[in-house]
C-alpha cells in the first residue's frame, strides 16, 4: 500500500481491503483513505449493518459525511439527544453534518444493510467521538 506521505499522488484502483470493526461497532471495508492512498481529505469504504445491529451512539468531530445505501433499509436517531429519527432506504443518500450526534441501526430481521460511506477525514477513525451518555436513549 502507499504511504500517507506519497511525494506525488496519482490514480489508483482501490479494491475493498479486510473487514474490521469499527469505534462504533459497525463492520466496515476500508477502500480510499490516507492509508491505501495517501488521501488528506477524504475516506470512503463499505459498511455493513447486519440484521438488528445497532451503532453505539457517536459523533465525528468536525467532518462530514455522505452515506448511500445500496441494499437493504436503514434507520438513524440523531440531534444533540438523538431526539430526530430517519429511515435511509436502498437507493437514497443521508447527509451527516459535523459534529451531529447520531446512532444507525438496522430494522431488519433477515436482511443486512449495506451502503457506500464517504466523510471529509482521511483517516476515517481518527474523528470519531463516543457519546456513552446517549447509548441508552434508544437501545
């Protein structure tokens, strides 16, 4: 993989890299980041949300982030105390400001929600803050 610190970035094809859980208990598959890249500005990668799963409550820290669901439905409380709820269905676009508080989960049974995420910092983890105080809002 190139380094975070490639003298001269070019393209490159990136394909999924091993799936790993993430501060918020999603699974996700890393693709363009500093890491496989050499980005600084952007993170994209799949993530999966099995039957029933549920994020822990989280915010990230002064990035963006614009996810699109490829299969599957999924819902997201969110505000300052997840008071706001959505429901993100295959084929739709959510748009996640800085520093919002928010909990994805998936409300199927028998189906995993799988979407395309994309967020304004490189290193993907590195932004990402814990809310504990909110885990127990909406179990």
């Amino acid at each position: 993989m190139p380094s975070s610190k490639q003298a001269n970035p070019t393209c490159q094809v990136v394909r999924p890299g091993d799936s790993y859980q993430g501060k918020q208990a999603l699974l996700y598959e890393p693709g363009v980041s500093a890491d496989s890249v050499g980005a600084t500005g952007i993170h994209m990668q799949l993530a999966t949300l099995p039957p029933l799963a549920r994020a822990k409550a989280h915010k990230h820290v002064a990035h963006e982030t614009a996810i699109y669901v490829m299969s599957g439905r999924s819902g997201v409380w969110f505000g300052e105390e997840l008071e706001r709820h959505a429901f993100v269905n295959a084929g739709e676009f959510l748009y996640i400001p800085a520093n919002m508080p928010h909990v994805p989960y998936n409300p199927s049974d028998c189906e995993n929600c799988v979407s395309v995420i994309a967020r304004t910092d490189a290193n993907e983890q590195e932004s990402v803050t814990l809310l504990p105080h909110l885990d127990s809002i909406h179990p």
